[in-house]
C-alpha cells in the first residue's frame, strides 16, 4: 500500500472513538439497564446486599474524613469560595469510590430499585427489602468507620475535632423543614447520578458525572443521609455541642427527604415521561 492511498482510507478506530464521543445512549435503553440491574438487585441473596452495602457505609466515609483534613490544614473557613470548593470536591471522593466500586448505597437504589417495581417486574416488598438491607448496612458500615477514625485519627495528627464538629454543624444546624426539604434535593441529585452513570460510555464520563453532582450536594451542604450519618456521627463523638437528639433528627429527616427525591422526582417522572415515548 503506498503512502497516498494510506492517507486516503479513513481511521475507521479514530472514526469509532469520535462516535462514542458524541453518541448518547437512547432513554429507553438507559431505562431498561436501570429496570433490569434494579430486578437483579431486588432478587439478591440478602447477605450479598448486606456485605455490599456495609462496604459502601465503609466507602464513603473517606469524603468527610479528607473533608476534616482540608478544613484543618486549609487557612480559610466556611464561606471562603476556595474553601467551600475544596471540600466539595473532596466530599465527592467517597461517592466515587462507591459508585464505581458497585457497592449498594441507599440513596442509588431509591430510583434504582423502584424501576422494576414501576415496570411491574418486582414487588413492593421486594423493594422495601432491598431499601431496608442496603440502608441499615450503610449505616452500620458507616457507624463502624467512624469508630475507626476517632480511635486512631487522633494520633495521625491530621485533622482536628474542631474541623469535624464544624461539618457536622453545617448539616444540624438548620431548622427540621429545611433537613427534610433539603433532603428531597440531595436525593433528587443521587437519583440523576444513577441516570447518568447507567447512560455514561466510559469511565471518566461516569467519574466526572459522580464529581459534578456530590459535590453540587456538598456546595450546597445538603443532608445525604448515608453520607452525613459519618459526618454527624464523627460530631457526636468529638464535639460537646452536637447531641443525639441532632444525629437522630438528622437522620430520619434526611432520609424521608432522600427517599422522596430519588423515588419521585427521579425514579417515578424518569419512567412515566420514557414509557409514553420520550427518547
């Protein structure tokens, strides 16, 4: 072959990757992955959910965690924009560590898990067994990494108690119908981020739309409530002003919120406006 029919022939390998670039996978094929991973998901053997879905609780801890050591080392504060952009972006580690690990987290399965249900491919019960499992071993996991941190974080001397009861605050420190309203939002969010992850082509679509939306939810101090369980617990444990009666109040809240947001204005408007030919 010479040189000039060479350069005539088009790269069909460089015509394939601008394809996957500019190519978006079709709604109702986002939907049916979503339906069909949500059934596999609600016909898991308990114990998988369970272990899966501690690992997550474990996972995510590592966003508050770095959270605490930029706010002890950085020189600003909240209300600082160089600040507040930096632990939003830390905050977002956790979450990408879940979501493209495939660990179970909650606040995921709130539009994941509801799709076959909407598809009349699984049951009500089925759900709530899959919400139950993954969300009391997200928060175990949760419960379990924050006892490990307090045990040996101090002795690492890189993050400060201040630094942790001053994140912890930022989420108590509302009146309840902002943590419940709220909530709805930071669920809403973490519903897109299933939609996106299942129609991303390669990884670093997925990690960008991971990055984009938890730190869009850690900007705006939002209550995730797997995310904050660590967050409110790490106040528990090392502030004298965050009370049980915060963590308690946080949590329920946050997670009637999240579920509401995930379920309805991801879940349920996602797969009534694809079903009747959207796409």
């Amino acid at each position: 072959m010479t040189v000039g029919d060479h350069t005539s022939e088009p790269n069909e390998e460089s015509t394939d990757s601008l394809l996957d670039v500019t190519e978006q996978t079709p709604t109702p094929e986002i939907l049916r992955s979503l339906v069909e991973s949500g059934e596999h998901e609600i016909h898991r053997e308990t114990s998988g959910l369970a272990l899966s879905g501690f690992s997550a609780g474990l996972d995510i801890g590592f966003g508050p965690v770095l959270m605490a050591v930029m706010l002890t080392l950085s020189q600003g504060g909240y209300g600082d924009l160089g600040t507040e952009l930096l632990l939003a972006s830390t905050y977002s580690v956790g979450f990408i560590f879940v979501i493209l690990g495939r660990s179970e987290l909650f606040t995921e399965h709130t539009t994941l898990a509801i799709m076959p249900v909407l598809a009349g491919r699984a049951t009500a019960r089925g759900l709530a067994r899959v919400w139950g499992v993954v969300y009391v071993s997200n928060l175990i996991g949760g419960v379990v990494f924050t006892l490990l941190v307090v045990t040996l974080m101090p002795n690492l001397g890189v993050a400060s108690p201040e630094a942790f009861g001053s994140i912890a605050h930022k989420l108590v420190d509302h009146d309840l119908e902002w943590l419940f309203v709220a909530g709805i939002f930071a669920g809403w969010l973490m519903g897109l981020v299933a939609w996106l992850v299942t129609a991303a082509q390669d990884t670093l679509s997925r990690i960008m739309f991971v990055w984009i939306v938890t730190a869009s939810i850690g900007i705006l101090h939002l209550p995730h409530s797997i995310a904050g369980n660590v967050e409110v617990l790490f106040g528990l444990f090392l502030s004298p002003t965050v009370t049980l009666a915060d963590y308690v109040a946080f949590l329920a809240l946050s997670t009637i919120g999240n579920a509401i947001g995930g379920s309805v204005f991801v879940g349920l408007l996602k797969y009534s406006h694809v079903v009747r030919g959207g796409g």
